[in-house]
C-alpha cells in the first residue's frame, strides 16, 4: 500500500480530485491531509470526504518539527503540495528526497517564486500578453517552485482572455495531470 499525504492552504479542490481519483485504488492510501489554515475549505472537504485533516501554525511546522515528526511516523511515500503556500523547510526535504512534490499554476520558470501563487500567476500571465499558460508539477527543495520539473502541460492564452480564463484553463490541467503523474510516480 502506499502512502499519500497532502498539504493545502486553501479551498482544497486539487485534494478532493486527488482523493476521488484515488478513491478505488486499493494499493494507494489518502493517509491525511495537512492545512497550515484554521479558516481553509479544505478542512470541510476532508469532513465530506473522510480524510483526516490535521491544521497546524508555524511552531510546529518550522520550529519544533512537530509535522515532520507526524510524517515519520505515518511514513508517506509520496508527499503532495496541492495549494500549499509555506516554504517547506530544509529538514522536511532532506527527510523525503525526491518525495516531496508541487503543483504550480504556470510554466516554470516564468512566474514562480515567494507570491505568485493563485490570481497573482493568471493576472501576470495576462498582463505581460503571454500566448500560453500551463502547470508545472516539480520536486520540492529549499526554495520556492525551484525543484527538478517533473511534467509541464500547457493551454493557449488568447488576447480576449482574462485572468479568471486563464485561471480556468489551468484548473482544468490541474485536475487532469496532477493525479495522473501522482500515479505514475507511485508507479501505481
């Protein structure tokens, strides 16, 4: 059985189309889902869908390493951002080499880094005219949306697009390779 466990800091629509996705794999386990949010939807979509949901703050992720502690012992083997704003510390990465993944709302290496997550990505892909947009789904190391790129998958930007079209397009891309390249690296 492997062991999947995800973090999310907002609505948590990548994690539900991940646990669905997985929901008739019997060799995949949803083992718990992260939020560093007390207020984030995605404690509600875990209720719904019977996942645990663990919330946590800042002492706990980056001081005293009480959630890497929590991952020893559930020992994932894959750990999945899935709208997770944080930096993850350098314990967390040296722990899972190669175990830890993300998604980004953009082709990397344009528009990444500490802020552009969500709208801010969309509105600067329409206002420097790009004509596409896309994911990148890459391995988490020390800084942000800098690890190695596992898969890129892109969708065209037309002039008439706005942010919330791109926004559109790349949530469609999301739903439909981030579960899959979850399973391919499983090698489920």
């Amino acid at each position: 059985m492997k062991k999947i466990v995800l973090f999310a800091s907002g609505s948590g629509s990548n994690v539900e189309n991940i646990v669905k996705y997985f929901k008739e794999n019997q060799k995949v386990e949803i083992s718990k889902v992260y939020t560093n949010n007390p207020n984030a939807y995605v404690i509600e979509r875990c209720k719904t869908l019977g996942v645990p949901c663990q919330i946590f703050g800042r002492k706990e992720f980056r001081e005293n390493l009480a959630v890497l502690n929590d991952l020893n012992a559930i020992q994932p083997d894959l750990i999945v951002l899935a709208g997770f704003l944080w930096l993850v510390p350098s314990a967390y990465v040296e722990a899972y080499p190669d175990k830890i993944i993300n998604i980004h709302p953009a082709l990397l290496p344009n528009y990444g880094g500490k802020g552009m997550f969500g709208s801010h990505v969309h509105e600067s892909v329409v206002a420097n005219n790009e004509s596409e947009s896309g994911i990148t789904i890459h391995f988490v190391n020390e800084k942000y949306d800098d690890g190695n790129v596992i898969r890129q998958e892109k969708c065209k930007v037309v002039d008439t697009d706005t942010a919330d079209d791109v926004a559109n397009k790349v949530h469609d891309l999301e739903y439909k390779y981030f579960p899959i390249t979850i399973k391919e690296l499983l090698n489920v």
